[in-house]
C-alpha cells in the first residue's frame, strides 16, 4: 500500500484535529454538572457513560490522520486509567490542552520542539513538587467515605465502597459484578491478585475490556516451563473426561507448541483456557506460588518435589469461583482451599516477619501476608436496565480506584484547584527571561487552568469572570477554597 507522508505544521495539524475531535467530546464529562455520552452499539442497548477513558476507546474516525492524533490521547487516558483506575478524563484535557498552547508557539514563535519540550518535562517535574505540598492522608473511615461518595456520585454506594475497604487489606482485591436484583452489597472470599497477565491476547473473553474471565476454572500450579504440548495432554484428556473447559495455568512461561495449540483449541472452543506466567523471581516464586497453591487448594507442581507434569490428576488442580485477567494483572476470586491451610500459611509468614533482618525481605514478607489475609472483595450491582446497569458498574469501578488512590497516596483539592492553586503561586514566581523557559512556563500555565475552566464550562456558568474571582480571592493561600460545581458557589471544597 502506498504511504502518504505529511511533514511540520501540516502534519501537526492533521493531527490536532483528531486530538481536539476527541478530547471535545470527552471534556464534556468532566465535572459533577459534566454531560452523558450515549454510545451506540452495534448489537444491544446503547450504552451512557460519564467515564471519559470509555469514550476516548469508542471514537474512531473517518480521516486516517485524525485517528492517528485520537491514538495519542488515547494513549493518554489508558495509561491513566491502567495506573489509577480514574482521572482519565482530566488526563485527556491536560494533554489537550498541552498540545494546543505547545503547537500554538511553535507556529507563532518557531521553537524548537526539543528544547520546548525538554523545558516543559522541568517544569512539569516542579509542578509535581507543589501538588505533593497539597496532599492530605486519609487516616479515618469517614473521609474514606466522603471520597468515594463524591467518586460515585452517591451516597449509600460510598458507604458500601468505604465499609468494604475497611474490612481489607492495602493489598486486598476488590472486584465490581453484575448483580442480577436492583441494589448493591458486597461479600469477601478467599483470592489474591498478582501482576501478571495472559500470555497470548487471543485468550481474552471479553474484547472490550480487554479480559480473560473464567468461571469456577481448575487451577494448575506449577514452577515449570511448559513448552511441549506431550508434556499438557494427559491432564487435557482428563479434563475431557470429566467435562470439563475451563484450566487456568500459571507457569513459569507458556511459550511453543503449547501455546500454539492452547490458543487453537481455545479458539474452536474445545477449551477455555488461561494461561499466565508466575509472579515473582527466584526463590520468592516458589513461595508466591505456594501461596496461590494454598489459596486455590492446588498441589504445587514442581519437579524439584518429584511430581511431573505428565502425572498430574484432577485432584491435583485447584479451584475458584473466577479467575480474572488483562494485559497486567490476574485476580483470583473466591478460591477454594482449606482454610487451616491458609491461616497456618497466614502465621508461618508472621513469624518468618519476626525473625528477619532485612527490610527488603521483611516489606516482600508484607506484601505476601497482605494478599493472603486480605482476600477479595465482590461488590454487587444492579439496575433496572441494562444500560443504567452498565453505567452503575462503571461509576462504581472508578470510586472504587479512586479510594484505593486516596488510601495509598492521599488528597488534593478537587474539582481542578490542586492544579489552580498551583497555576496561582506559578503566578507570582519571577519569570525567566530564556525565550524557550518562558514558552514552556506559558504552555504548562495554560494547562493548569484547563481543568477548571471545562468543569466551570460544563456547568454552565461564566469561565473568565469566575477564574478572575478566584485568582484573587486564590491570594490568600487558602488552598481547598474553589469552584463547586454542584452548588455553582466558591466556597471551602473540605467542608462543602
């Protein structure tokens, strides 16, 4: 196929009109006044979401250049989203707002991109320094609750989500389920999670979200590496035998003719099968995956044990209610091993934390205990429709992120003023006199404003008169002071 090139402002143009395309029709969610988005579907009920990352990934566009600048912002919101599970829509508005500012002085004022942009990554790092200067932890469970109210945009699912996050642990899982009633509640079963995802994308069973999702799977556990398909069909043949689908393996790797003919047979539907590499290195992986063993009730396979792959029975296998994973993580939901096991488990590691030195070893040890003790949570949720059920899912997903981020990181001013207050004290800093140093410090402005003002935007009211109120008003260093959009009121956000 012939290739068309496109070079400088020409270039920088066909893009921007994809990136502008998108981010214009994510921007609008942004806010507690933000709008809906309805996205037609090729089969079933449309969907209506506020989530700015489901929209980013449903646009696709006509003009090929246009699609290619969309893929950036994209890229944006994804990366956002697999870090923290919200914000994707603010992403998307920084990175726009960015490009815009940055594409505008390099037209205008001939800047070398480079320097442009090496200027900008210093001043980004300095704003990074300030919004850590505006952080609060979280240390009681109301204000737990009161983020994941305001994340869910209501009041009982942010008590659900706090109680819940009360009952685990930092390391405790928590998974997000269609319910098949109206309403929501929670129940937490054994299951860990582990940052490794499946092996080959053509195992995913759920396109859209990009998933691998197995339904009460036999679980092998093994430290090998399965390369050879001899080494898997005697325990396949089992499996036929007693009519069973749906394996899940986790192996030091999958890789061959193995692989190969797993991704075939998962294809024609003969087997759903899911295969994830083993968390960990070294010695440590035998011991993550003893722990998996114990969690799912499996034998752990390994030949320095003297168990081989080709002697594997049935009951050899462990189990779960579900098996979840993507590109990244896998989540084990509901395992089913003895629970003497686990616990004894849970007091072996207790007591290796007490008799070790090494503070690597010992926050490794942590981590351990942390997901075997804190299980995994299931939130329900229902909805009279399959669209507001879908929506509900989706908003409870990203207060659920949100909360587990202000657990571990803390809180900032919302609604845009973190980045404002920030944009403020830029303000009344002296100014460099290097052109190039200047030009960044205008563009990274801009940008900081840029929250705000589509939050304002979005509510209705009038940008300009209400940024130039807070700028003054913004001397006084009160930094929760900021626009409430669900009261259109400038107010104390702490104690709105």
């Amino acid at each position: 196929m012939a290739k068309q090139l496109l070079f400088n402002e020409e270039a920088r143009m066909a893009l921007k009109k994809g990136i502008d395309k998108l981010a214009e029709a994510v921007k609008m969610t942004l806010g507690p006044r933000g709008r809906a988005v309805i996205i037609e579907k090729g089969y079933g009920a449309p969907q209506v979401t506020f989530d700015g990352v489901t929209v980013a990934k449903e646009l696709e566009f006509e003009e090929k250049y246009e699609n290619l600048g969309a893929d950036f912002i994209k890229q944006a919101a994804e990366k956002t989203n697999d870090n923290v599970g919200d914000g994707t829509t603010t992403s998307v508005v920084l990175a726009q707002a960015i490009i815009d500012e940055g594409e505008r002085l390099i037209r205008e004022k001939g800047f070398n991109v480079i320097q442009l942009a090496e200027e900008l990554k210093k001043a980004s790092d300095a704003v990074v320094k300030e919004l850590e200067k505006q952080k609060e932890l979280i240390d009681e469970p109301r204000k737990l609750k009161e983020v994941a109210t305001l994340s869910a945009k209501d009041e009982e699912i942010g008590g659900l989500i706090s109680t819940v996050m009360d009952k685990i642990s930092k390391e405790g899982v928590v998974t997000v389920e269609d319910s098949n009633t109206i309403g929501s509640s929670y129940e937490i079963v054994e299951g860990l999670q582990f940052d490794r995802g499946y092996v080959s994308q053509y195992m995913m069973t759920n396109a859209e979200r990009m998933e691998a999702v197995l339904e009460d799977p036999y679980i092998l556990v093994t430290d090998k590496k399965i390369g050879a398909i001899n080494e898997l069909l005697p325990l396949l043949e089992k499996l036929v035998k007693a009519g069973k689908k749906e394996l899940m393996i986790i192996a030091e790797d999958v890789e061959g003719e193995a692989l190969a003919t797993l991704v075939v047979n998962k294809l024609r539907g003969i087997f759903n099968v899911l295969a994830v590499k083993a968390p960990g290195f070294g010695d440590r992986r035998k011991e993550m995956l003893e722990d998996i063993a114990i969690v799912t009730g499996a034998k752990f396979i390994s030949e320095d044990l003297g168990k081989k792959m080709e002697n594997i029975e049935l009951s050899d296998l462990g189990h779960s209610y579900r098996v979840v994973a993507n590109k990244d993580n896998c989540t084990i939901v509901g395992g089913k091993g003895d629970k003497k096991e686990i616990d004894s488990r849970v007091n072996q590691i207790k007591n290796q934390i007490k008799h070790i030195d090494s503070e690597f070893d010992k926050e490794k040890l942590q981590e351990r205990l942390g997901k075997l003790s804190g299980g995994v949570a299931i939130i329900k949720v229902g909805a009279p429709t399959e669209s507001a059920q879908k929506e509900l899912k989706q908003r409870v997903e990203d207060a659920v992120a949100a909360t587990r981020a202000a657990m571990e990181e803390g809180i900032v001013p919302g609604g845009g003023i973190a980045l404002f207050n920030v944009y403020v004290k830029r303000m009344n800093m002296k100014k460099e006199e290097i052109s190039v140093v200047l030009a960044a410090e205008t563009i990274l402005n801009k940008t900081l404003q840029a929250p705000i003002t589509a939050i304002i935007g979005n509510s209705g009211e009038s940008t300009g008169a209400i940024i130039k109120e807070l700028e003054t008003k913004k001397q006084k260093e009160d930094i929760w002071l900021g626009f409430n959009a669900s009261s259109n009121k400038i107010e104390n956000l702490k104690e709105a």
